[in-house]
C-alpha cells in the first residue's frame, strides 16, 4: 500500500512539475546570467519564474557576409548580426527558427567609466519566422546593469540577445531549445 502510495505521489509531482515546464506558447519575456551551452542551471533562489535560469552557450560567430544568405548554426550557438542579416537555427528551413536583425531602436546604456543613475538599456527588434509562416516581431532589451542575456520563449524554442556592440553594430543572437 505504501509502495503505490510513493508512486502516486510521484507521479502528481512528475505532471505537476511537467505542467509547470508545459504553457502557453505566447512570448514570455526572462532575463538570466551570462555567457552561455544551451543547458539550464537552477539558480541558488531558483523559483518557478523563468528569471531563476542560467545558460551557457558556445562561442558567438560572426554572420556570413559573404552573400545575403542567412546563417545557419546548431541551437545554443550565438551570432553576431548586423542589421538586415539573418539566422537558422537549428540549421534546417524545415524544423529551425529564421530570425531576422531588423531595427535597432535604441542605446542609451551609460558610458562605461561613467556614472549614471540611469543604467539605460539597449534594445533592437527582430522578426522571427518558421517553415509555417511568419511568426512576427519583437523587442529585445537589455538594461544597462543587467548581468546577462534577455530571453524569450517562443513556442519550441527561445530567442536569447546576448548583447550588442556599438562599434561593430551587431547584435548577438541566440536560439535554443528548452
């Protein structure tokens, strides 16, 4: 009796915890920590909200610019693009998310060695596609004392914005799998 009792309970945990992984498949804005292998580390205070993730992915590449044809790249690498350029990840038109650097709104982040009592933030929109269809656009930000990636969930996969460098003008993209 107790034996079938323990698995029960188990398995209300397993679905309560699969329930709270499952959900919608609208956009659900996080911000998490830094450099990042798409694998998730459960911060100290983790909690149920996406904010309590950590991730850690490859090293950025730089996007073909050899041609106007995108770039494709395994899920969990980042890529640097510049405005107008695009990425496949994962690298199939099939089964990968398109997403497309497509304006750069603003930079307003302090000067580093400067003092601000507004950190700012730098933030771009990117236009997301998959085999289907157009999936749409959306905003991606980063505070000026923001310590990591922002991230948005999209379905299947998310979107990361690692960061953006002024003097290059590009903005560093990921898409990964949770």
């Amino acid at each position: 009796m107790r034996t079938k009792l323990l698995k029960t309970v188990s398995g209300i945990a397993l679905i309560a915890v699969f329930a709270a992984g499952c959900g919608s498949t609208a956009e659900t804005p996080t911000t998490t920590a830094p450099n990042s292998t798409a694998t998730q580390v459960a911060s100290p205070e983790a909690t149920a909200t996406p904010s309590a993730v950590e991730f850690q992915f490859a090293e950025p590449v730089d996007a073909d610019t050899s041609s106007t044809a995108s770039t494709h790249v395994a899920a969990g690498v980042p890529v640097r693009l510049k405005l107008g350029q695009q990425m496949i990840s994962p690298p199939s038109a099939h089964t990968g998310l398109v997403v497309t650097f497509i304006h750069f709104i603003e930079d307003t982040r302090c000067a580093p060695g400067q003092s601000c009592t507004d950190p700012g933030r730098v933030a771009i929109q990117v236009e997301l596609k998959v085999s289907t269809g157009a999936l749409g656009e959306t905003e991606l930000a980063i505070t000026g004392d923001q310590t990591g990636p922002t991230a948005k969930k999209l379905g299947r996969y998310s979107i990361g914005f690692l960061e953006y460098n002024p003097e290059t003008e590009r903005a560093t993209l990921v898409v990964f799998e949770q």
